[in-house]
C-alpha cells in the first residue's frame, strides 16, 4: 500500500472529478479540512469514517482508491448489475 498514491487519487478525485475546494470537499463529508490535506500528501492512512464518507458523498470506488483497479466511480460498477 503506498500512501503517496492514496493520497494522489484522492486529489484526483477532489480536484478532477469534483473540482472542489479541499474546504468545499470535506465540508460535505463532514470531516475536518486538515485531515484532507494529509491525505492527500500522502502522509497519513485514510481512516474508515473517511472513506465511507467519500464513498457515500462522492459514489467513489474505495478499491479504486485504495489500489488503483478498477474505475473511480462506481455507478460504471453498478450499471452491470
């Protein structure tokens, strides 16, 4: 598991797919900004809570997020059902 690559898909997600703030991006998450900024730097392990809530949120794919396969959202995974 490489943090730094955690990190750059989650900024990926905030800043491409989203294109919000990081502010903007957690404030609907309900998490705290400082905490975004980490983990995009790749300087700490997203927690639990974080991910449900980008899951939830955002509709991301946490093995995406967390490995690199996959597709980043997962209404492409859902459609196949």
């Amino acid at each position: 598991m490489n943090l730094q690559e955690i990190g750059q898909r989650i900024h990926h997600v905030r800043t491409e797919i989203t294109g919000l703030s990081q502010r903007e991006f957690v404030r609907r998450m309900g998490i705290n900004q400082s905490n975004i900024s980490t983990l995009e730097k790749g300087q700490s392990l997203p927690s639990c809570f974080f991910l449900f809530s980008m899951h939830i949120t955002y509709d991301v794919n946490l093995n995406w997020i967390m490995t690199g396969a996959g597709e980043v959202s997962c209404k492409t995974n859902s459609n196949s059902k």
